[in-house]
C-alpha cells in the first residue's frame, strides 16, 4: 500500500510538473528582419510573380522572371540558397507564373511564352529542364501536384477557367466555368486527391471542389476588392485571404471553411494596400500573411490570440506581389520585388524572420501534455496493479 501511495505521489508530482512547465514557459520577443537580394535583373515590367518554396530540408527555393542584358526578353528564372548565396538557373524564354516542388525536391513551373506563344510547363528532370505546351491559348494559370506527383494546371483560356490534367503522354483539358474571366487564385490537393480551385468572378470570391461528376462551386466571398492565395489545413479545410474597400482603406480578411460555413475575420483595415500578398499556415494551422502596402513589405502573424503585425522592409522601392512560405519552427520566410536601378530592372528580395511570431499560448502542446500524462498515470497504475497481484 505505501509503494502504491508513493508512486501516485510521483505522477501526481509529474503532472504538476509539466503542467507548470507549460504555463510557465517563456514568451518569444518580436522578431527582426534579414533582408538580401535574390538578383539583381529582375524583370522590370510585367506582373513580378516569385513564389518561394522550401524543400524537404529547409532550403528555400524561388522562381521569377528574370532578365539578362539587352534586357529585351523575359526569362523563366530559378534560384536555390546554397548556404551562403543564391544559385540561378535559367529554365527557358517566358513570364514565371506557378511553381511547386515534388516529392523528391523537384521542381516544376509554370510559365507564359507571351502574346503569340501559350501556357507552358517545365519540369526539372534532375539532369535538365523539359518544357511542354499545356494550352496555346492559356493565360495565367497556377500549378499542382497530386499525390502521384502529376501535374495539374487551373488557369484562364478563352474567357473561361480551365483545368488541364497531365494524362501520361498529353493534357487532358475540363472546363471547371464558362463565365469566369477573373484571377486564378490556387490549385491545391488534398489528401484524397480531390481539387480545389479558388478564383473569382465578377465580385465574388469562389471556390470549385473537383467532384466524380464534375465541379462543386460554391461563392467564399463577396464584394472584395482583392484575394491572395488559399492553402488547405491538416484537416483538408481550405483558408484564404481577400481585400475589401478603396485604395486608401482597405482591410484585408482571412476565412477559413470549419466544415460547415466560412468564418471570417480582420486582420487588418484602414490602410493603402498595394498588393495583398501571400497566406501560409504554421504546424498549429496559424495563420501567416504578407502583404505590400504604402510602408513597404508587412507581415502578419496569429498568435493564437490576435494579429501580430510588423514591417519587414520599408524601402519604397517595394513592390508587389509578395509570397510567403513557413518552415517547421514557426519562422516565415517571404520573396518579393523591389525597383532596381532603373525602370528596366527590378531585384528579387528574400525575407525572413530570426525569431518566430510570439505564440499567446502553444495550442497543441497542451492536449499532447495531458495525453501524455495520462498515458504515464495509466502506466504507472498498471505496475501497481501487477505488483500487488503478485505479491
């Protein structure tokens, strides 16, 4: 009876322990902001699009449209961080548009050739690039992999939104809707292999989910005056972010779909945005965005209890879009243009914090804590049980 009383003492003591541990455990300060330069010869007109990926190791990885001397044609542009500066390859001749990485840290783009060429996509097949027209009518289209590492491709053709499947040997064209003309916003996949597009039409926000007979569409948001990217949760849940109101006052909302209605949120409002940037979400499903307004490069980050919001880069040779991406520990890293020299060049700028956004409480430890103790006491309880009965 002693020894059992002793070790219920010892896991009670344990679970205070840990409990304590974790309301006691330190507060993060705010983090700052190093800031270089990706390239130098960006190109200089044009929509400025350099989404940044980070591989299976950390390694950020950035595509955009770069441009050599007589600075007279686009080229499709990649960079990877060597650990202590910026390796770049030229893939091909055209405007960087999507690009993603597969399963084994390959990448793949999607680009435009211009006014007489077409959507095309290039593939790293880890000795060279290999190009192929997906539409020679394309526009702007946005990229994705499903599980098998196939490619799929939601872009604007003919005043319609199509989606372009890669069967094996050619492209399978759908239309998802004949009356969209608006933005492709994403294509992603969730862990079903189901599709989900977001894009707009007229002022609404909406999003289509790939179905055995076709496509389920559904309007996400109404009245906006701008939308970013949409990523999907551990859940499969898609989120977003959209801009509403004029230049000089606009706020910029996050949604998220629960599973069954869309909730929104401010995350911030009354200031001139200049591009609405980028939605990433950390290993809690927080919420990260970055955004361009009249100060410069933004960042935004939840901290389980409201927005923390800081500058990243002030110089107001800033422009827009942005792309954000965050890695394992909560840290954000964020690609951007910023105006070169003069209006024939831009460079590409990499961002990233030192510290990780403050967290008002770690939402996921606690549960783990809790099922971790019980597991203990249950443990410890068993032991007892099987020492007395054998004594």
């Amino acid at each position: 009876m002693k020894r059992m009383r002793y070790l219920a003492f010892l896991s009670a003591l344990f679970t205070i322990l840990l409990l304590a541990f974790f309301s006691t455990a330190p507060v993060q300060a705010a983090p700052s902001w190093n800031v270089q330069a990706v390239d130098t010869r960006a190109a200089g007109m044009g929509n400025g699009y350099c989404p940044i990926i980070l591989d299976w190791g950390g390694t950020p990885l950035i595509a955009y449209t770069g441009q050599n001397p007589p600075y007279e044609n686009d080229q499709v542009k990649y960079a990877r961080w060597n650990g202590s500066g910026w390796d770049t390859q030229t893939v091909a001749g055209g405007t960087t548009l999507s690009f993603v990485l597969d399963a084994h840290n390959n990448p793949h783009i999607v680009y435009h050739t211009g006014i007489h060429g077409g959507l095309m996509y290039a593939s790293w097949t880890g000795l060279k690039w290999a190009s192929q027209p997906v539409d020679e009518d394309g526009g702007f289209g946005v990229v994705a992999l499903d599980s098998f590492d196939d490619p799929h491709v939601a872009y604007r053709g003919g005043g319609m939104l199509k989606y372009a499947s890669w069967a094996g040997s050619n492209w399978t064209v759908q239309t998802i809707d004949s009356l969209a003309e608006g933005q492709v916003g994403s294509l992603m996949f969730d862990s079903s292999n189901t599709p989900y597009v977001l894009y707009a039409l007229g002022s609404h926000v909406k999003l289509a989910v790939g179905t055995n007979s076709g496509w389920d569409i559904q309007t996400a948001a109404s009245d906006f005056s701008g939308f970013g990217n949409m990523v999907l949760d551990s859940e499969g849940c898609p989120h977003f972010v959209y801009s509403v109101g004029g230049v000089d006052d606009t706020t910029i909302m996050y949604s998220s779909w629960d599973g069954a209605a869309w909730k929104t949120q401010v995350v911030v409002s009354g200031f001139r945005l200049e591009s609405i940037g980028s939605l990433a979400l950390d290993l809690y499903d927080y919420p990260h965005i970055s955004y361009v307004s009249a100060e410069g490069l933004m960042y935004a980050g939840w901290t389980g209890a409201d927005w923390s919001i800081q500058s990243v880069d002030t110089a107001l040779s800033v422009r827009g879009p942005c792309y954000l991406v965050v890695d394992s520990n909560r840290i954000p890293h964020i690609s951007y243009r910023s105006g070169g020299i003069n209006d024939r060049t831009n460079r590409i700028m990499y961002a990233t914090a030192t510290e990780p956004v403050p967290l008002s409480s770690p939402p996921s430890v606690f549960p783990l804590l809790l099922v971790l103790t019980a597991v203990i006491i249950g443990a410890i309880v068993v032991i007892v049980y099987l020492w007395k009965k054998k004594s």
